[in-house]
C-alpha cells in the first residue's frame, strides 16, 4: 500500500475491490468487490498510488459500479475507458469508499465529494476543468 491509499485510508476511505479486464462485458472491464449495502457513499478509483477518480452515488456501491461495467453514460464510457487503458498498461487499479451519514455531517454528499475533488484533484474528474481540444480551451472559467 503506498503512501496515498495510507492517506485516503486515514480520512475514513475503505478498500472494497478492484477492476479487471473482461471480454464479456460491453465495457471491457468487470469488478470484484466486497459486499455493501451502504447507499450513500463517495468511491474512489486509484492507481500506481494515484487517486485517479472521486464520484459519489445515492445507490450501492455493487449498483454504480454495474453501470460502469455496462456503461449506460456517456460519462461512463469516458471513465470506463481510462480504467480500461490503465488496466491494459498492467496497473491495478482499486475501488474504495467512504461511506456517508448525513446525521453526522453539516454538508451534503454533493459537497463532500466537491471539497474532496479539490482537496486532492483527481486527473480524471474534469467537471469545472478547462477542456483543450486540438489548442483551443473551452470551458475555462473565469
């Protein structure tokens, strides 16, 4: 375990499984993870001791993870082809959780997973980024 599974670990992330690729599956990959019935969590996908995604889901983790698998998005299929290429180049990359209790918390699970993104900055979450396609930037704010 390096360094940054250590640190996410210490905030009260939980390891649950990870992902693998798969020929039977619409989106290449498929997933082995412990079982969950927390349905307010934020997950996190790591790789090379890189937290590389921050999502939150309302459903459980088994749920979120299914669509990724069978890509129902447009979103998903963008991540579940960064997971796929990862997985291509041998990296292992890991599922974790922090589940969430809105009685213990003054924020929403919306803002949790906002101040964790900006806490750690995930390359893979792009939402608010400024997107460059062929030198131009779109979508920088002000």
């Amino acid at each position: 375990m390096g360094g940054l599974e250590r640190d996410i670990i210490k905030i009260g992330f939980v390891e649950m499984g990870q992902w693998f690729l798969s020929k039977t599956c619409k989106s290449g990959i498929d997933y082995h993870i412990r079982d969950s019935e927390e349905k307010l969590l934020i997950y996190a996908f790591t790789s090379a001791d890189m937290l590389r995604y921050i999502g939150k889901s309302t459903i459980t983790l088994k749920g979120r993870m299914d669509e990724y698998k069978g890509i129902t998005e447009k979103h998903e299929k963008r991540l579940a082809d960064l997971i796929k290429g990862e997985l291509g180049n041998g990296k292992v990359v890991k599922i974790f959780i922090l589940p969430f209790n809105p009685s213990d918390s003054n924020v929403s699970l919306s803002e949790k997973e906002d101040s964790l993104i900006k806490k750690f900055d995930p390359p893979w979450n792009i939402q608010g980024k400024p997107i460059s396609i062929a030198g131009v930037t779109a979508g920088k704010k002000p």
